[in-house]
C-alpha cells in the first residue's frame, strides 16, 4: 500500500473550491458595480452553486423545479421581486423620508424599496454577509427561472406550450379563483414544474398570502415570463450596486451610530460606570425569563414555566407577551429601537431594580445589591455584522475631553445554529469556532459547560464550530468533511468567531475592555444539514425551539447573577 496522498480531489475539497469562488466572484462584481446574472458575468456564480447543489436549495441541479428551496428564497426577498427585470442593491440613501413604501422580507429584516414596474431597491446595512446572502438566493432563483422557460418554450420564436398560456390567463385574471379553477391551474402549473400535482398541492398554501392567495402561481409565471424574455429577445435581468454602498460598505457606518445611541442612553441614565453584562440573543427570552412570572402570576402558578413561556411564543398570545413587555418597563427596562439601519433592537435590564424573590431562577440577591448588573440584550446580527457592532460596542465612550471605558464583566452568545450530531433543538456548546475556507481558529474559555445542562430535559453536544461565510452555500460532502476530520466540529453558524474576534481585540490587544471578561457561546440547533428533511429549508423548529432557548437564557442569568 502506498502511503502517497491521492492526487484526486475529494468532492468535499470541490465544494470547498467552488465556495471561495463563489465569494472572490461577488466581491469582483460589487467592485465592478453590476453585472447580468444570466450573461457571462454570472456565468461563475451559476457553475459554481450547480457544483455545489447545496442542501438548502435541494434539487437545484435536476431539471425539475425546487420548491421547497424556493420557498425559502422568497421568504427572505422583498414581495414581487419575482416581477423585476433591475435589482439595485444601495446604502441606506434617504428612501425611507420618500413615498415609497418600504417591503420588508418575511424571514429578513432588510427594507426594500419597489421602484417602478421594472426596478427593485434593496437597502444593504448589515455589512457584506448580507451582500452574499441576496446574491446567493438571486442566482438560485434566476437558475430556477430557466428551468421554466426551457420546459414551456418549444420554438426559436418563442412559441410556448398549451401548459403556459393557461397558467398565464390564470395569473392575469382579475378574479379570485374558486377552488376548481385553482386545481385547472396547478395542474398546468405542476407540468411547468416538472413535480406532481399532489407536490404542488402540499406546498400550496405556504406560498399563500391573505393578499395573494394564488402567490404560488404569480411566482412561476413571472420567473418564466423574465426567463423567456432574456431567452427570446435577449433582455437579460440586471444587478447593480450603486456608488454610494460600494463606497460605504466595510466601514462600520451603521455599527458606530447604533453602539454610540446605546452609550448616549447609558450616559443620560446614569448607568456609565455600573458592570455590564452584554447578551446577544433574541427581544423575549431574557424579559420574559425575568418578568413572565410576575407579570403572569396566576398563570406560573398553574403550569410549569416551560409551559408558559411556550405559550408566549406563539402569535396569538401576543396580549400576554405584551403584558410582560409592560412590566418589565414598569421595573426600569430601557427599550432602544433601532434607528441606525444595523436591525439590532437593545433592551437594557438594570437589575437593581428587580425583585429577585419574584424570578423563578436562583439569583444571589447578596451580589445583585453588591455589583449592582446591568443586562445589555442586542438582538442577533447577522455574519459580519457581528464584528461591527460588537467592536464599536466595546469601543470607550468619548465624553467631553476624556474617554470612558464600559466596564464589561461578561459577553454571552445565544443563537440558533445547524447541528451535525444531533437533531433540531439540540443544544451546543462550542470550545473554539473556526472561520470557514481557513485554518483561523478561535479558541476561548466558555464559562458554559456541557454538565451545566444536565437533567434539563435537552441533548446537549460539546466542541469546536464551523463559523460559515453562508448557511446556503453549505453541502452535504463539506459538512460530512467537518463533522469527520480531526477538527472534532459540532455544528456551523454564521457569527461566533467575527463575535470572538471583536472580543480578543478589545480585550486582548486594544484594552477597551478587561483581559478577564467572560464569555459565554451557546447555540440551540435549528437544522440538521445532514439530515435530508431537517435542513432549514424543510421549514422552522416550531414550539421546539422554546425549550432550548429558555434552558439557554435561564443558565446565562443565574451565572451572571450568582
């Protein structure tokens, strides 16, 4: 036996290759200002995801339509982009003081303006993973469109098929349809598709919107009608980067107004020089943690906790959530609404002025009185903007002549992650995260452990995480690479090491903050990427999720309060 190494590559280092391509080719054409995503410029971004056929995007490299993966696309882009032939990715340029009204993406926290007929704008705030996220979702899409039109085009002149005149006289009928008219034409519509009437059914209603009821149908016609069209008259569909975000991105404009509000308010209340404690995590589960059973009193009475924060996740008990909300601003929580165009809401906690007695968490009120904490909740970046935000965050506070430095004790991540040895809402404690394409490794001592969790009723899993440029890039034979190799990796999100890094900076190397600031990751696993029918386009975790996240925040407290 030879011990040379195989000369051949590994279809893991294949998918490895065509992802570094993919993002040296999106930096090029953001510099380049525009490119045709159909044309020969796109040309690379195309091959590359063909190559890759990545989990979230299913059967993207068969002839037949992806729907799943579509569904997941269209949650996260602006309603009606399906229709538009210019995509302009801008800067926060002043739309929001015209008459345009903004479109906010269901699954994405991103305003988007419609232009006209033809033009969609799509405001970029939250740094370059945003950037790659949309491309990424455009490329998809636009494959998915000339899928369509090769199937119902049958001639050089662009004839087309019985299949999609009916779809059309569907789509541009003016009145609603009943439900016979709306089989007729999924039946037409599950031909176009290559998938069976009985797919198209299932799926039906989770494009549905009580505005667009036949969403579904629109989204097919107009990714085929645009396909046609570049196919047939050569009117390509266009992605352009204006001048003002190729000037602006990278350079922290957002991050630095959003971290200077918080330490203006901290300023205005007197709460400069307390201990901070900073949670990156969701706008409910530490209120409600804290809050819920005083606000709820005969409710928590009743039923276990886990029960009641169950209930205030769901839609329609919103009058409870707001009833927490409530007391919570009636015991000194400070709310500050983003306005800088990060996305990242703050609640700040001062837990002085709580009563310890009333939480269901065992709290020292000894060193509550002593410390006097305070609790700083940002909600979730998203990729490179966890960077951004935290290194300006942790930057000292200019007053007047001198600078004042935030006393910061502990910095705690929850977030949600895909796991690779376990299933959704399994939870992961991570001991290093590791930068995607790279050897960068970000070890740290994590203040939560494995045995924290015990008898909490959760899998829990311990080691190393993938800190990924995309969650939509990833396939099977990467994820299969990670999981076996001797990096020992759990699971792969998309913040921890641009988080760890902002953190060695400031308390490593710039002193903002002390070298003795502890830190806290854990992740709750929203998707198994291995598991065919767990990824994340196979839908969210449901009431799954409440349990892991409140195990979470119950822990990260009683550390911080004890």
């Amino acid at each position: 036996m030879s011990n040379k190494k195989s000369q051949g590559r590994t279809r893991a280092q294949e998918s490895s290759n065509a992802i570094e391509r993919m993002y040296v080719t999106m930096r090029h054409l953001f510099n380049r200002g525009f490119y045709k995503p159909m044309g020969i410029s796109g040309e690379t971004l195309r091959e590359s995801l063909l190559l890759l056929k990545p989990e979230i995007y299913g059967s993207i490299g068969e002839e037949k339509a992806e729907l799943n993966g579509l569904l997941y696309v269209m949650d996260r882009l602006p309603m009606g982009i399906e229709e538009c032939t210019y995509i302009n990715l801008t800067s926060d340029e002043g739309y929001a003081n015209s008459h345009f009204k903004p479109i906010i993406p269901e699954k994405r926290r991103r305003n988007c303006y419609r232009i006209d007929d033809e033009q969609m704008n799509i405001e970029i705030t939250r740094g370059r993973s945003e950037i790659y996220d949309i491309l990424t979702h455009l490329t998809f899409l636009f494959v998915e469109s000339h899928k369509i039109s090769k199937r119902v085009v049958i001639s050089g002149d662009g004839t087309t098929t019985r299949d999609w005149e009916k779809l059309e006289k569907a789509v541009r009928s003016k009145r609603k349809l009943n439900q016979e008219e709306r089989e007729v034409a999924i039946t037409h519509t599950a031909y176009i598709l290559g998938r069976t009437f009985k797919e198209v059914t299932e799926i039906y209603t989770s494009f549905a919107r009580p505005q667009r009821p036949e969403r579904l149908l629109h989204i097919v016609y107009w990714l085929g009608k645009l396909a046609i069209e570049e196919q047939v008259n050569h009117n390509k569909r266009t992605i352009t980067f204006s001048p003002v975000l190729r000037e602006r991105i990278g350079h922290h404009i957002h991050g630095e107004i959003w971290a200077n509000t918080i330490k203006d308010v901290l300023h205005k209340n007197e709460l400069l020089d307390r201990e901070i404690h900073i949670i990156s995590a969701n706008m409910h589960s530490v209120m409600n943690t804290l809050f819920a059973p005083r606000a709820l009193k005969s409710m928590v009475s009743k039923k276990d906790i886990f029960e009641v924060y169950e209930m205030l996740s769901q839609k329609e008990n919103s009058h409870l959530e707001q009833k927490v909300s409530k007391t919570a601003m009636q015991c000194g929580m400070l709310y500050i609404k983003d306005t800088s165009g990060t996305n990242i809401d703050v609640q700040i906690f001062d837990a002085t002025a709580m009563d310890c007695s009333e939480a269901d968490l065992h709290l020292n009120e000894a060193v509550i009185r002593e410390q006097k904490p305070l609790l700083m909740v940002m909600d979730y970046a998203f990729g490179e903007q966890a960077y951004e935000t935290i290194d300006e965050l942790l930057k000292p506070y200019h007053l007047k002549s001198k600078k004042v430095h935030l006393n910061v004790k502990s910095i705690s991540i929850m977030g949600k992650a895909g796991i690779l040895e376990g299933g959704k809402g399994d939870i992961m404690i991570p001991s290093a995260h590791i930068f995607e394409g790279t050897a960068d490794n970000y070890p740290f001592k994590n203040e939560l452990k494995k045995e924290d969790f015990d008898r909490q009723g959760v899998q829990v899993c311990e080691g190393a995480m993938i800190t990924v440029l995309g969650t939509s890039l990833q396939n099977k034979d990467i994820l299969k690479f990670f999981y076996n190799s001797t990096w020992n990796v759990i699971g792969l999100e998309m913040e921890g090491a641009h988080y760890q890094k902002a953190i060695q900076a400031a308390s490593k190397i710039r002193g903002n903050i002390s070298p003795e600031v502890k830190v806290r990751y854990a992740y709750y696993a929203s998707d198994n990427p291995l598991e065919t029918g767990s990824t994340l386009a196979s839908g969210g975790l449901g009431t799954s999720g409440v349990k892991p996240t409140y195990v979470i925040t119950r822990k990260i407290l009683e550390q911080i309060f004890n």
